[in-house]
C-alpha cells in the first residue's frame, strides 16, 4: 500500500514543514485546508504515519499496534508510554475503577461547581492534598487544562508571568490567555530568571517544571527560588514528570531539594506516574476557593471521570505504599542510562526517566524510527512544534515495569540502528 501511495503522491511540499501552514493570503478561513492536507498526506508517507498508530493494547512494557500502512505490529519493546510505575493496569487500580463504573456509570455529567462533584472526586482530593502535605487539592479534567486554568484563573493584564522558554505548551496557554505580560528566561538559568525580574513591580509569578518533559533535566529550584523571593514573586512548579517519582516520599522535584515549603502553587498530572487522567493544583485553602470561582478550564469543563477518578485514587495509594516502585523505577533509570553511555549515545542533559536520544536531523529521524519499529522497539520522533527545529529527538520513557533484559533488548536495537544510520 506505501508503495502504490508514493507513486499516486508526487513531493510537492519537500521543502515544507508543519510550521507552513499557520498562515494562508487568502481572505477565506478554509483557505489553507486543502494544501494542509496535500502536505499532510505527503508528510505521512514520509514518516509521521508513526504518530498516534493506533494500540490494542494496554501501555505495557510490551505493546501491539495497528501501523497506518497496513501492517499489524506486535511485541513491540514499549519504551514511550509515560506508564512511570506501571499502575495503569495495576489489577487493584483497575478492580477501583470497575467499582466506580458500577457506582457512578461513565461520566461526571456535569461541571465540578455545578452537578458534576461526585464522593469520590473530595476523596481524591483530600487524599492528594494528604500526600502533597498541603492544605488543599484541586482536580482539573486533564494536566492541560490544569495549567491554563491556574494560569489564567490567577494572572491578570498589567501582571507579570517569568517562565522557562522550555515551559510546557499548557503553561504558554495559560499564560497567553491570562494577557499577563510573558517573559520567557533562557533554559534553567537562574540568572537569567534575575534579569527577567529586575525592576519589575506588581504582582509576579514565576512558573518552573521539575522535570522537563523533553529534556528530562531537573529544575534548578533552589536558585531560582531564592531569586523569586528576593524579588517578591510568587513560584509555582508543575511537576508533571516528577510527582510520585522524586524525593524521599514521592511528593518530587520539591521534596527532593527540602523546597516544598518555599513554593506557593504546586501542580501535578495524574496521567503519567499514576497511569490514569487529570491533573492538580495544591496550595492554600483560599488558592482553591479563589480558583473555584475563576479557573474557567475547570469551571465550564465537565469534572474529571469518577471511574478514572477512583482508579487514579488507588493508584495514589499504591505509590504512596510502595516505595519500592519508585527504587525500581530509579535502578531501571541508572541502568539504562549507563548502558547509553557505554554506546556512545547522546542523552543531552537528562538526569531522570524521561531520556532524550538526540539526533537533530528534522527529517531522517522518521527513517530511523520505522526502522526500530522495524526491528521491535517502539519509540517516538520528537519534532518541532514540541521541540525547537533541528533538535528532533526520541524519547525514552523508562518505567519500574521494565525489566533489565528489556532495557538491555531496547538498548542494544537503538545503538545498532543509529551506528548504522551514522547518527552518534
Ligand atoms: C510539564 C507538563 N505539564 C502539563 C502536561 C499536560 O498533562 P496532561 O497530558 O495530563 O494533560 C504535560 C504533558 O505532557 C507536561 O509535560
């Protein structure tokens, strides 16, 4: 079929990428539709066939896809699902989850300040709010609209917003819907988060990630915290890769450097460590009664699924019960990463799970991903919107489930591929 289909497409859009078609001279809307799709139908061929290939199965370490070309993949080596501790199938976080189906039925049916607050969503929320060691939590539908209706439920115009160019598309959105003014500071420089604060007056809020997620490096938090407080600005940190994984109890990147104290507004996902949906806020009780009347995400969005709530609850209990997920998880990741290191293979500045394999080469890297999946291991190309341009990249994402064969079957895949494809 890929074959019959590269003969009917002639490259008409070689020389175009994504970042093309934001624009079109046209008056009318649907103007830049169809030579999108042309370019889209192309750029599949090319590669992004590779993207969103549908799973029919759970995101284990091991995974089958259905490939967009037409052929069924299966056992492929999983190391891109986000799964960190493996609890999404987790049999008691999926019996909690069957409970609630038969409990509540599949949706929320409403939004959380009307119809939509069920039992279950105040249990979660007391629970994360017990575990963060604050006073109150706040559940958000998903991490997404978490920072965008933090963001913007707390910043006005006039105000202004100091965060990391890296800073996660949420927190640009929140930030662009705030009308706050934005200043972005260069990666993890805390000197340069001193000059984007000096002499600005009125309210200020400096936003960080613990983890980032493209990266996989750690936040410079104490310096830069100590710089925010120095100029009167209130921090927040979304620790969206680093909840339930970082510090001594899992609380994260926070906890890890003693700062949990020293930071006003603590975000986290629920999709990620805890394998479920969601995401949330915690902080003071009057940061939560305040967002309860102004974070429109949340308050014009159907509240969070109880099904997902009430699995993601158990999920919390188990890695709050279960140090030993997070040990294995951390041993996995000191494993993998000297086993790159033994290969010669660039992981730029990553220090946790989330592994960067660079290769900065926009194009070829769908190549080189069809050929692992070829050969069994399935990872994802990172291009640009989600990375800058010339900075494509796979991702690893390693989890407490994988084994060290796994790790060492992953490994050895990704190093004869990129030896062979000269990449180093
Ligand atoms: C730093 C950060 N914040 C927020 C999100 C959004 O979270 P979710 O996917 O749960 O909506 C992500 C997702 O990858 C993220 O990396």
């Amino acid at each position: 079929m890929a074959a019959r289909m590269d003969v009917r497409i002639k490259e008409e859009f070689s020389d175009y990428d994504y970042s093309s078609f934001y624009y079109s001279s046209s008056d009318d809307v649907f103007a830049i539709l169809d030579p999108y799709t042309r370019w889209y139908d192309e750029a599949q061929l090319r590669g992004y066939h590779l993207y969103a290939q549908p799973m029919s199965t759970r995101p284990r370490t091991r995974i089958d896809l259905e490939d967009k070309l037409d052929r069924k993949r299966v056992n492929l080596l999983n190391l891109s699902s986000y799964n960190y501790l493996g609890l999404s199938y987790r049999a008691e976080v999926l019996d909690a989850a069957r409970r609630a189906l038969d409990q509540y039925g599949l949706g929320a049916s409403g939004s959380p300040v009307l119809s939509g607050t069920m039992d279950v969503h105040l249990e979660l929320e007391r629970e994360l709010a017990a575990f963060k060691r604050k006073p109150a939590a706040m559940l958000f539908p998903t991490g997404y609209s978490t920072n965008v209706g933090l963001i913007q439920g707390l910043m006005r115009p006039g105000d202004l917003i100091v965060a990391d160019q890296n800073s996660h598309a949420s927190i640009v959105d929140g930030a662009i819907l705030s009308k706050a003014e934005v200043r972005f500071f260069k990666h993890n420089l805390p000197e340069e988060v001193e000059r984007k604060l000096r002499g600005a007056t009125g309210k200020k809020l400096v936003i960080v990630e613990g983890v980032y997620s493209m990266d996989g490096d750690v936040c410079r938090l104490p310096e830069i915290v100590e710089i925010a407080r120095r100029h009167g600005a209130r921090v927040m940190i979304d620790e969206a890769h680093s909840s339930f994984i970082y510090g001594e109890s899992g609380r994260g990147v926070a906890e890890h450097f003693g700062l949990e104290d020293e930071i006003d507004i603590h975000v986290g996902t629920l999709s990620k460590a805890l394998g479920g949906q969601g995401g949330f806020v915690a902080g003071s009780e009057s940061l939560y009664k305040y967002l309860q009347g102004f974070a429109r995400a949340r308050l014009f969005s159907c509240a969070l699924s109880p099904v997902v709530a009430a699995g993601v609850l158990e999920a919390l209990r188990i890695a709050a019960r279960e140090p030993e997920l997070r040990a294995r998880l951390w041993d996995n990741v000191a494993y993998i990463r000297s086993r790159l290191r033994e290969e010669g293979i660039d992981t730029g500045e990553s220090t946790s799970q989330v592994i960067p394999v660079l290769v900065r080469n926009d194009r070829r890297i769908f190549e080189i991903a069809r050929r692992l999946q070829d050969a069994g291991l399935y990872l994802q190309p990172i291009v640009y919107p989600a990375v800058a341009k010339h900075r494509s990249r796979f991702r690893i994402s390693v989890s407490a489930a994988h084994t060290r064969e796994q790790l060492d079957e992953g490994v050895g895949i990704l190093a004869r591929v990129l030896r062979e494809e000269g990449v180093r």
